[in-house]
C-alpha cells in the first residue's frame, strides 16, 4: 500500500548539536495531526541523535537519516530537502521549533493553490546558553512575544526581491522564504533542476528567498507565528550575540567547510552577516539568470554598512570599493559619494533605534518577557497553551 503524500515537510539540517535537536523533534513530535513529516539530516559526529532515534524515535511521522563525514552547512541543507516528499516545506534550525498553526495555515494554503505562505516571527526563544555581549545571560531560557493582530494579506514577489536588492541582501523581509516560512516543494524541485542544487552559497536562508521569488506567483503573508525561531550559544545567532560573527574567509570556523565557494567580485572579502547575505542574495540571482536583479543591488550600501559595523576590515572594504569603480560607468568619486550618503542615513538610523532603546532599556525592548524555559519543547508547550491558534485561515482568501 502506497503511503499517501504528506502535507507538509518540515526539514531540519543538524551537525553535533543533539541536546537542541532531540528537544526539537520532541516538541514537534507532540503535535497532533499524522499530514505532516519531521526531515531529520544528521552529520553529527557524535551518535546522540542517532541513538535517541533508535530508542525513542518510533513516529513514522520522523524521517530521519545520520550522514557520515563533513558537509558544508549547504550541503546539509541540499541533503534534507532530498529527504522531503510533503506538497509543502518548511526549513527551521535545529534549536527552533513549529507551532499548531503552521499545519493549520498549510491546509489553507493547500485550499488556496498558494506557492507560498511568509509568516512574521513574533515569537522567539533564548536557550540557557545564551549570552549576548552586552546584556550578558540575561536572555538564557527567557521566550520574548510581540504583539500581532491576525492578519493575513497578498505578498508580491518581485517587489520583495527589489527592496532585498536595494539593501544589498541584508535579510529576506517579505520574500517568499522557506526558512521559517512555507514554499511548494515542486518550485524547489524545479531550482535543483534548473541549477543543479536546492541551494548554493553560505546562507541557505537568503538564497532561497531570493531564488524563489523568481519562482513563485501566489504568495501570502501573515504576521500570524507559524515557529519558534531559537536563539542557542552553539549557533551562528549565538556568535552574533557575541559580537563574534565576523572573520577571515579562509579560517572563519563557518567558512572552514565551504571549499567551493564563490565569492562575487564587488562583495568584500572578509567573514561578516552582511558579506555572507550579500553573496547568497548575489549568488541566487546569478544562478537563475536574474539580471535586473543584479543590477539592482546596492553595493554602496553593503560598503557603508561594513564600514560602519567592520571598521577593522576597511583595508578589504576599500579593495572592494576599488574594484567596483573599476566597472564601466562607474566612477570612484561618485561612488564614495553614494557610500558617504548611506553612512549618514545609517548612523541616523542607528542613533534613532539607540534612542528608543534608551527609553525602555531591557534586553527585548517592548517585548512580553516569559522565563524559565530550560528547552524548547518546555517554551513551545507554554506557547501552546498561552497562545491559541486564533487565525483566521478560513475566512481568508487570497486573489
């Protein structure tokens, strides 16, 4: 007997972080409903998660393979979204987890033909090892909630990919994301055929945002919490936390496993959140053959936005300015110009966000603040009961 297609496929790429991971499949697998399927890829050195499978892990809903040897983050991910066989995916790390109302706005999703279903995430989780350079421990087992109303609207791609352009990449915004959002898995299925991977670069997130929005035509938004993004010491949003997200392309222990990597010229070459956005957003739009895109996006900006942020690296910012100016058109003087321009609207930017701050001092701002969570299945369990599923899938409709 056949088994039937699953609804969903929610897809978790994981490498030696098995006290997160089992807490995750955990929590995911206390969800009622049997349409759904948790894609487990495990490269882990050690056999934690392996062994909890093998004792515990008796849900035909987990699907769940352990990788020998060392992939690149991306050729984790490549690898678990070829485990998938849901209508729909969903990618989420292996120190976050799903709520009720990702299945529920899946099934409207399935009813409403979308491509895609993007979500806000008003809802984050700080595991106990947590420890920001700043606020210290602060955050450690504390779940920050924002305020959201419930409302569901009509996404537009191709703008969304513009106004990622127009910031060099600096985070995915309203795209059509997989991270922490829902995509068909057929567009991913047509990106792995059409350029030889699901994704390519080192921030699988961003890529696939900007690839699929060349992809995808029905689209929605929410600012409904489909996930519980977790913020955990042993992850990238853990070192940023630190203030330690940046290093040298060849030794950075993040760019350690990526051999192949291409580097576009333009982008400058040290280890930072903005070099490593900028290139996956570049790299999406060079792979589907996107130029407008690749016209749009604003190299003054990322430059400004380094300088700022990465003083220490001014010496390869300054070689990137350099040839940059050296593409026909474009002229250093005016380009420094247009740098000098979008520093200052940062710095105001910045002194405006430290003035709100200011006013209310604590570690998440406006936030509702929630402790005491040691994991997060135990934060998801009191998101579960604090926040019921109240969206209004059906009395939506999407044009």
């Amino acid at each position: 007997m056949v088994e039937p297609q699953p609804l969903l496929s929610i897809v978790v790429p994981t490498r030696n972080r098995g006290r997160y991971a089992i807490s995750m499949i955990e929590s995911i697998l206390e969800l009622s409903g049997d349409d759904f399927e948790l894609v487990v890829c495990d490269n882990s050195d050690d056999s934690s998660v392996d062994d909890w499978v093998a004792h515990r892990g008796n849900d035909r809903r987990l699907v769940y393979e352990r990788v020998n040897g060392v992939l690149s983050m991306t050729a984790n991910h490549n690898h678990a979204f070829a485990m998938a066989s849901g209508e729909f995916v969903c990618l989420i790390g292996d120190d976050d987890t799903v709520l009720a109302s990702l299945l529920n706005g899946c099934r409207w999703a399935h009813e409403q033909k979308l491509d895609a279903l993007t979500p806000d995430t008003p809802i984050r989780y700080c595991w106990p090892d947590l420890v920001h350079w700043y606020w210290g421990k602060r955050h450690a087992g504390k779940l920050y909630a924002d305020k959201w109303e419930g409302r569901v609207w009509d996404g537009d791609p191709r703008r969304e990919a513009f106004a990622c352009m127009r910031r060099a990449g600096q985070g995915a915004g309203w795209l059509p994301k997989v991270y922490h959002g829902v995509v068909r898995r057929s567009l991913l299925e047509e990106l792995k055929t059409e350029t030889g991977a699901y994704c390519f670069g080192v921030s699988p997130d961003v890529y696939l945002a900007m690839a699929l929005a060349r992809k995808v035509c029905r689209q929605a938004c929410t600012d409904i919490p489909l996930t519980i993004p977790g913020n955990s010491g042993g992850s990238n949003s853990g070192r940023a936390a630190k203030n330690q997200h940046h290093g040298d392309l060849k030794n950075d222990p993040h760019m350690a496993a990526f051999g192949d990597v291409v580097w576009l010229e333009g982008n400058p070459k040290f280890f930072s959140i903005e070099t490593v956005w900028a290139q996956a957003a570049l790299e999406a739009a060079r792979r589907t053959n996107w130029e407008e895109m690749q016209s749009a996006f604003d190299f003054a900006y990322l430059y400004a936005l380094c300088l700022v942020r990465h003083a220490e690296y001014s010496h390869e910012i300054r070689s990137a300015v350099s040839g940059r100016a050296s593409v026909p058109g474009i002229s250093t003087a005016s380009l420094w110009l247009s740098i000098a321009s979008r520093i200052f609207r940062i710095l105001g930017a910045r002194g405006w966000y430290y003035l709100r701050r200011g006013m209310r001092p604590t570690p998440r701002g406006y936030s509702r603040e929630y402790s005491g969570y040691q994991d997060i299945r135990s934060a998801s369990e009191f998101v579960s009961s604090a926040f019921r599923d109240r969206a209004p899938w059906n009395r939506v409709m999407v044009r």
